[in-house]
C-alpha cells in the first residue's frame, strides 16, 4: 500500500489537501468612481508656501496625487487642480511613499 506523504508542499498547503483556488483582490473601497486625470497640481501648505504635485485621478470626493518629492505634508490642507485653478480643502485619507489619496471637504 502506497502513503501520502504528509506535511507541506510548495504553496504552504498540506500535501494531501486540494491546491486552494484563485487570489481574489480586495474590494474596492472607493464610492465614486474615479476618472484618469494626470494634472499638475499645487498644495498650499502656508500663504506663501506649496508643495507641487501630480493628479492621478479625481473624482467628485477626492483625487490621488504623486508628490514630486519626498515632501512633509500635512493632514489637511487646499490643492489647486489643473489649469482651471479649482481649489479645494482636503484630508489626507492614506500615504504610501510619494502617492496619498485625498478626500475633498464640504465648502
């Protein structure tokens, strides 16, 4: 009579167990939809200082924006899109590295 070998193969899953299925990514936390932007923007972190930046993608609540540099930002302040110089207060709702995504706060 033949033996399973037991213990662990290459995916961390008994040997005698079925291989599990496909990874399914997290759902998307977002409410609106976002659409693709890549717009230059500026964040006003004093009256007389801002941080340049780049818009990813914007929506009716929030965009996300790249930094140009490794930049001390604040939790809240205005950003000015595009050339249209929309500006709006925001919150910063997540950081990773130079990227942040940013909600929009009432007027």
């Amino acid at each position: 009579m033949v033996q399973k070998a037991s213990g662990f193969g290459k995916r961390g899953v008994a040997a005698d167990q079925p291989a599990p299925g496909p990874y399914v990514l997290p759902a998307d936390k977002r409410m609106t939809d976002r659409q693709p932007a890549f717009k230059n923007a500026k964040i006003s972190v004093r009256k007389d200082a801002f941080i340049e930046c780049a818009v990813r993608d914007v929506s009716s609540i929030g965009c996300s924006v790249t930094l140009r540099a490794d930049e001390n930002l604040p939790d809240e302040f205005e950003i000015t899109l595009g050339p249209a110089l929309l500006r709006r207060q925001a919150r910063v709702v997540w950081r990773k590295g130079l990227e942040c995504g940013v909600e929009f706060l009432a007027q």
